[in-house]
C-alpha cells in the first residue's frame, strides 16, 4: 500500500483533477475527498491518511483551522496547504 492521501478543496473540479493525477501515481491512493473543512477533519479521523491536501479557504470551517485540529488530534498526518 502507497502513501494515502485525503483531498480537501471546496473546488470539485479541483477535486477531481488532483484526484485523477493522484489515483494514475501507483505508490499513491487517494481515500477521500472533502468540500470543507469539518468534513476534512472528520474524514482524517475515519480514514487517517498520510497526507491531506488542504485549501486555505473552505465553507464550514476554513483549512487553516481544519489544519490545526487535524495536526493537534493526530500529529502524524502531513498537510500541503493551497
């Protein structure tokens, strides 16, 4: 199993294309996606992937504060924030 990696935008084309890009890398495994931020850190959770790409600016709860709860509950995972 490859790296795993959650996207978070609240941009869907976003979303999809850095989705497909990811899914064609083969030590690369995209397990879900997100359009804000509490559903990002619900998700990583759930799902505690390696790395979370993150959007600075989302509905719900925005990416730097996602990116905070996320990285104080589980310091193990990365983010790439955008």
């Amino acid at each position: 199993m490859g790296i795993k990696i959650l996207i978070a935008d609240n941009h869907k084309i976003f979303r999809e294309a850095v989705g497909s890009l990811l899914s064609n890398e083969p030590d690369m495994e995209v397990v879900g996606v997100a359009e804000d931020g509490r559903t990002a850190a619900q998700l990583a959770r759930e799902l505690q992937p390696d790395v979370i790409t993150m959007e600075i600016s989302m509905p719900n709860l925005n990416g730097i504060d996602a990116t905070r709860l996320i990285t104080r509950e589980m310091p193990k995972i990365k983010a790439i924030a955008r």
